[in-house]
C-alpha cells in the first residue's frame, strides 16, 4: 500500500500532521512511513469532512484509497448498534481485501469493525461474519445484494456510501446491482465516488443519486506518469510476441518484477504455456478461483515469482509494490485502460518502464493512446535476433469473403404458376382405376392391400 500513497516528490505536499485527524490515526499513518499527502487526499479531506456529496477524478495509484478512509475514520463514532454505518463498494474481490488491510492498518488501536463480502467463496461462510457487529462493509455489488436481499447485512442506517472505481464497476457490469443497492439505502446520506474517467454513464448516476456533489479532479485520466519510461514493438501476431516476450525477459537484467497484461484470459493461459516452462512465472484472470488468486498476488508481491501475466483485472486498484516493468502484449483498445496498466509500475519515487506489443490491426488504438496523452509513444525496432512466426491463431486468420453473385431474375410474364391444382376424390381415383387397368381391377388391388396391412 505504501507506494500508492506517497507522490514521486514531496516538495510541495501538505503534511498529514497538518490534517484534522485524531492522534490515534497520526500515529498509524506515521508507523507506516506516510508522512505527505497527495493531491487527491490534500483536495477531498475538507470535502468529506463537511458532509457533502464529492466526485473524486484522479488516475490509479494516486492514494484514493487513503484519501476517503481518513475523512470517515475521523468522523467515525462509536455506537453499541450492530448495523453498518458506512459502506464501500468496489469491482473486485482483491480491491476488497486490500479495503480491509488499509482500514486494518489505521485501525489498530481504535475499536471500528470491518468486514468484507465478494463473489467466489460460499455465500453461507460470509454470513456468519455478520451476525456480530460491524461498523464498515466493503463489498462488491453483487455479493452485497444477495446478502442484503436475506436480511444479512442490514443498510438501514448507513450514513456514506463510497462507490470507488466507479468506471471499472460500471464497465464490469454491475450497474443493475448498483441501481437496487442505492434504492435500499437512506435518503439522508453522504455519497462518495471515485473514479480515474468522468464517463457518461458515471456522470448519470451523479444525476440521479447525487446532491449538489463537489466534483474535485486532480489530474485528467491522460496524463502520462513522468517517471516512466514508454515504448512500443511492431509485432505481426501473437506467436511472435511470445518471441519478443522471451526475448525481453531473457537479456534484460532490469526485469526484476514484472507484470504482463494480455487481452484475455484465453490469451493469458496460452502465454502462460508457452513461456512458464523458462521462467518463474505466474498468472491470474476471473478463472482463477479466489484462493489462488490471493496466493499469486501475494507470491508476486513477496518476490517468490518475478513474472505475472494477468488481464484487465488487476490493472485497478490492486496494489503491488515495486513493479519494475509493464508489458502490454496487446494494444488496448479503450485509450483510458492504457494509463491504469502502465500505471502499476513507477510508483513513488521509483522509476518504471512500460512496453506495447502491437500488430498492424491495433495501431489505432496506440494512435488513440498517443491522442489521449498527447505524447508520442517511442517506436523501437523489431530485433532482428527473435523469430518472426508465420503461424497464426484462428482468430488472427483472416477470413475471406465470398464474392457476392448478382442473379438476374425473369421477367414478370416469364415465371410460371408455383402451384398445383388440388384434384377431386373423384377423378384422383378415376386416374388410379385407369392406371390399374379398370375399376374393378383396381377394387381388387386396393382390397389385398388393406388385407396386407
């Protein structure tokens, strides 16, 4: 966590002493080496701290996660009720987990209780958890429903809500959940967002659940982190980005943490395949169960594996410290998912390094990048010393289109009638007798069949 809260230079960063937080919290915050707020906590405290509805704009990795626990630690009171007063919604079961660490670590010596639900684990384990009192909830909106649909958690008395990686969630699709949870809730609340893109569809939900909020940007969703250092390869497929990714990762002594990014978990597996035989390596997308997912995110963290491939899913919020390189096997193709990858390595005052592979077909998305950040990508030359492959993975196939044949139709008065007259009983049994060689001959015939039969 610590990376994610202290900026490249504290030059011209407010103390936390400055702050009004009790000492209890002064003393947690200075234990763990945070000393200098960063601009995303500088501008929310006094917001939150009044009581009004905030919208916080500010990159990954900048410290929302600190910057809306220390207002509501502060404002926290003690009451005997067992009922939630504050709730925290994220889009993932690790951004929940590292809630609870965080809420852990400035919490040691003050009696708040904090208790997590998320999907991927036995609904009937998380239950019991909330028989006893529990001050905070953070979930995702998934698992917060169902357990408040069977009276489980109850959000009765919940004073602030703080729906944070709001963008990501609604891209997970978890508004309809969302939409239910806020119709549960109190009118007379805080609300709290935070997000990295004021999208359209987070700006409606301010619309209608919001009270006059305070919107507070600290930087727009493009701007690119100075302390990393960005380059891209040309690579015509995947099978040769499996050559360049071997490659990168066999002569660079610089590579002591890496975190790969692919397109899907399809494409995770199938590099993680490839590659897990030369390398100690790693490897977590949605398929992964969650113990599993919790014991490679941790391995990563310790340094027990150097290398981790992963999708989309820990591009937000999950903290890792010290990733010395991002490697995009793929040009993503939103703009604003470039800059949340790129975003887990050059953390503090680190230096960070991040590289794109991108095929013909994804230029446009570097290009879109490029746009977003008005920065030009350097482009560096394939090295002529790893494998250009031929061979191609099905979906790389491109496939052909069937020329499209014109027909020329008849004229109008040259289409013959499509249909059949319907003959009578009488003369269809007219023809038979006829064709049979008379009507008593026919008699006979139809006779030894029904005997037959």
């Amino acid at each position: 966590m610590k990376e994610e809260l202290k900026e490249r230079t504290q030059m011209d960063r407010i103390p936390f002493t400055e702050f009004n937080l009790t000492a209890t919290l002064q003393e947690a915050l200075a234990e763990h080496g945070f000393t200098h707020a960063t601009a995303i906590q500088e501008k929310v405290f006094s917001t939150i701290m009044a009581g009004a509805d905030m919208c916080g704009i500010a990159q990954t990795g900048t410290g929302k996660t600190l910057a809306y626990l220390l207002p509501i630690l502060r404002l926290h009171t003690f009451t005997k009720n067992k009922i939630p007063t504050t709730l925290v919604l994220v889009p993932t079961r690790e951004l929940v987990q590292q809630v609870l660490d965080t809420i852990e670590m400035l919490t040691e010596r003050m009696n708040i209780v904090a208790k997590g639900a998320y999907g991927g684990v036995n609904i009937n384990t998380q239950r019991l958890q909330f028989l006893d009192k529990v001050d905070i909830v953070v979930a995702t909106p998934g698992r917060l429903y169902d357990l408040a649909m069977h009276g489980v958690i109850k959000l009765s008395k919940i004073r602030k809500i703080v729906i944070d990686e709001v963008d990501e969630l609604l891209a997970l699709g978890f508004r309809p959940q969302l939409m239910n949870i806020l119709e549960l809730l109190p009118e007379r609340r805080q609300n709290l967002m935070f997000s990295a893109t004021l999208i359209p569809e987070v700006e409606n939900l301010i619309d209608d659940f919001f009270i006059d909020p305070v919107k507070i940007e600290t930087a727009p969703s493009g701007t690119p982190l100075e302390n990393i250092q960005q380059s891209a390869y040309a690579v015509p497929n995947f099978n040769t980005k499996a050559n360049l990714l071997r490659h990168l990762l066999t002569t660079s002594e610089e590579m002591d943490k890496v975190l790969v990014f692919t397109e899907s978990k399809k494409m995770a597996d199938l590099l993680f395949e490839r590659l897990s035989g030369d390398f100690e390596m790693g490897i977590i997308h949605s398929n992964k169960d969650q113990n599993f997912r919790f014991r490679m995110v941790n391995a990563f963290e310790n340094g027990d594996v150097k290398i981790l491939i992963a999708t989309d899913i820990v591009a937000r919020g999950i903290d890792i410290s010290d990733v010395t390189h991002v490697i995009n096997t793929d040009a993503p193709d939103v703009a604003e998912n470039y800059m949340h990858r790129i975003g887990r390595t050059g953390r503090a005052k680190a230096q960070g390094t991040a590289i794109t592979f991108f095929t013909e077909k994804e230029e446009k998305y570097i290009n879109a990048i490029e746009e977003l950040m008005g920065e030009v990508i350097e482009k560096i030359d394939f090295p002529t010393e790893v494998e250009v492959s031929e061979e191609l993975l099905p979906h790389e196939v491109e496939k052909k289109t069937m020329p499209e044949i014109q027909l020329r139709l008849p004229e109008r008065n040259q289409v013959k009638a499509a249909f059949v007259t319907k003959k009578s009983y009488k003369q269809q049994h007219a023809e038979a007798a006829k064709k049979y060689g008379g009507k008593a001959k026919f008699a006979s015939t139809q006779k030894k069949r029904r005997k037959k039969k």
